[in-house]
C-alpha cells in the first residue's frame, strides 16, 4: 500500500465546502500546514474565533475526508482562529473575578478614570479553564537541559504523596519526555464526544503528544499547530476531578509556552533552573514571560544544586551553588527547594521510576515531597475552576 502523502490529503480538503458552503476550504487558505506520522494525520483550520462553535460540522467533514483516505489510521484536525486577524465580537462589561490571581499586589481593580473620547481599554479575555481542575500549573525552565521534566514528574508525584489528586500533561511536542519517565507505551483510548482517556502509572493519569506519534517521529508543526494540539491535549482529555494539573512545559520562551500562559488560565509557575549563571540568565527570560503575562511565580527550583558521591557520599558543586537561591531572593519570588544531582535520581529516572514511588522514603523523595509542600502553600487561595478541539483515531 502506498504512504500517504500531503498531496494525497491536501486534494481531499479540496472537496470539503468553506463557511457559508463558499469556495473550499484548501482555496480559502483556511488548512494550515500538513503533517503525516504513523499514518496519522495532523492539521488545523482557521476559522472566525466567534464561529468556531458553529463550524464545527466543517471540522468534521475534514476530518471524515482525510480519514476515508486509504492508508489513513486516523486524524488529528483542529479549529483554531488567528485572533490578530479577527476584531473581537463586542462583548458586554463584565465584573472582574475576585479571584483574579494575574493582578500585580496592590494595584487596584477599580476602573480607571479616562479623558472624554478616550476609548476604553479592550477588555482581557476570559481564560477557559478544565472541568474538574483546580488548579494549573506550569513547571518551566529558561533552556533544555536544566532537568526540567524530571521535576515535573517527580513535583506531580510528590502532590499525590501528600494527598492531593494530580494529573500531569506533557506540552513539550517536539521532545515528550514524560512517557518514558512514567514508563508508559501504547495509545490512549478514546470515549464519547471524542474524548481522550489519559494514560496513568503510579496512580497519576498522564497525557503527551509521545503517547500519540512514534517516539522517533520528528515533530516539524509551526506555532498555530502547537498551539492547537496543546489546548487539545488539556481540554479533550478525561481528567476527571483534580486538585491540581502539572504541566510540563518544552524549555524556553515559544509558541507553546505563550499558548499556555496567554489562552489557559494558569494558578502559577515553577520555574527550574541550575545553580550556574548561564542556566539562570534563560531562566530570567522565562521569569520575564510570565511576569509579562501575569501569571503567578510560584517560585523557583535549583535542581542539580550539588552533586552527592554515591561512594562517599561528600558533597561537590560542581555547577556553583546557591544561584537561583539568590536569584529568587534578587527578583522577591519563593525558593522551593534544592534538589541534588545524584545518581539515584538520574537512574530512577532514565527506567522510569521516579524517585519518589520507587524509594519513597529516601532522601531525595523527601526533598521533592517538601518542594511540593510548599508550592501547594503558594496555590492556596488561588486556584480557578472552569471549558472547551484534538482528534485521535
């Protein structure tokens, strides 16, 4: 049987009507880039982000276009709106939430007296949440390497260890880390209404775009696809009640990060650095986008703070310490924690048992169990409640 081709999909969206049964919706510009893997294919459409409801049918007559094709296992088609090209539907004024955690201390909610003619501010979009979901959280690092998704991992464990409902989603597309640092293969199943049920280990229920393609697929999406398959993978999924979802995020400052932090309304960040400078000038980065955006610091990790002998145990910094100590102190956010790098950590890890259920009483289980106490105590008083487009076959 033939491989699918782009051009095999691209003359099939050919033949789906665009809005208002005009045109097709290839010719109207509406299909974003195509990407096949494992016989899955993976697209978004551009609509009207006021008729995104409405355009639902559209979506699925994509969706059943592609599929028919053969040598297609599935498809993953999304409705996404290029909000900077469309004006936002005149909406009337609304009261902000008491519970509005993106306002900086001490400024005031109360409308700000304006000159006459002076048009009114445009008002902030309110951020659909999860059902079921306390509250979210972002674990974020200014560049890759920081050990970032081992903390992640571990932080989410450690909630569940002191008695708090958790799930964890990986946002990282281009390198999902978090199935095999669960160590957790094969496909999720989906329900009704094309929900997905995530996949779980150790008791936490987990969901990564590494559940969905190859783990040697090579991920090519741009900007508007990683934002839809992210916002899919939050919002599509069976989470059920949490108190609180761990999101891991790809290190850095791109598309994903800016989707998470500007369309989900996030309780906090933990931001994951090492002690060196180099590792804590991306880290500021980070900080900065958050800040930027209003979303909370939850405060910051110094992971691979000093480095434990498994022999001996003596205790070397081999990367400096104490740097994102005096960085969060410098900047006024928490310091969670000092995290050492030791073998233990690093080879639980890379088996996919993390430390924290496969040594529970260990050291280095207590470290993280402690640095989620104390993120917990920063969430409290903050977290939101509140909904809703990925299709996997």
């Amino acid at each position: 049987m033939a491989d699918v081709t782009k051009d095999m999909v691209i003359q099939a969206l050919r033949r789906v009507r665009g809005p208002d049964l005009e045109g097709d919706i290839v010719s109207l510009n509406m299909v974003s880039d195509v990407f096949i893997a494992d016989g899955k294919v993976y697209f978004s459409i551009t609509v009207p982000a006021e008729r995104a409801r409405e355009l639902e049918p559209l979506r699925m007559a994509a969706e059943r276009s592609v599929t028919a094709i053969a040598g297609v296992k599935g498809a993953l088609v999304t409705l996404t709106a290029d909000r900077k090209a469309q004006a936002a539907p005149a909406r009337p004024p609304q009261q902000a939430p008491a519970h509005d955690h993106g306002a900086h201390a001490g400024h005031s909610h109360a409308p700000q007296a304006r000159a006459p003619g002076q048009p009114a501010p445009p008002a902030r979009p309110q951020k659909a949440g999860v059902p079921g979901v306390g509250a979210i959280i972002a674990v974020a690092s200014g560049k890759g390497g920081v050990g970032k998704s081992t903390t992640a991992v571990n932080l989410a464990l450690a909630m569940m260890a002191n008695g708090l409902k958790v799930g964890l989603l990986d946002a990282d597309i281009y390198g999902p880390s978090v199935p095999r640092l669960l160590k957790i293969s094969g496909r999720p199943q989906q329900i009704e209404n094309r929900i997905i049920v995530p996949m779980e280990n150790y008791g936490l229920k987990a969901m990564s775009m590494g559940f969905l393609v190859e783990e040697e697929a090579a991920m090519i999406w741009r900007g508007p696809m990683v934002q839809s398959a992210i916002l899919q993978m939050l919002r599509e999924v069976a989470w059920g009640d949490l108190d609180v979802l761990v999101v891991d995020m790809p290190p850095g400052t791109g598309d994903a990060q800016l989707t998470m932090a500007q369309q989900v309304p996030l309780a906090g960040a933990v931001i994951v650095s090492t002690p060196q400078d180099l590792a804590l000038i991306d880290a500021r980065k980070g900080i900065a986008m958050f800040r930027k955006v209003e979303v909370p610091l939850l405060g910051i990790v110094e992971n691979m703070s000093y480095f434990l002998a498994p022999d001996t145990g003596t205790r070397y910094d081999i990367f400096g310490h104490g740097g994102a100590k005096a960085e969060a102190e410098r900047i006024g956010v928490p310091f969670l924690g000092e995290v050492p790098l030791t073998m233990d950590i690093r080879e639980r890890s890379d088996a996919g048992t993390p430390v924290v259920v496969s040594d529970p009483d260990g050291a280095s289980a207590a470290i993280y169990r402690d640095i989620a106490g104390r993120v917990w105590q920063q969430l409290t008083g903050r977290t939101q409640r509140s909904a809703p487009a990925i299709i996997f076959e």
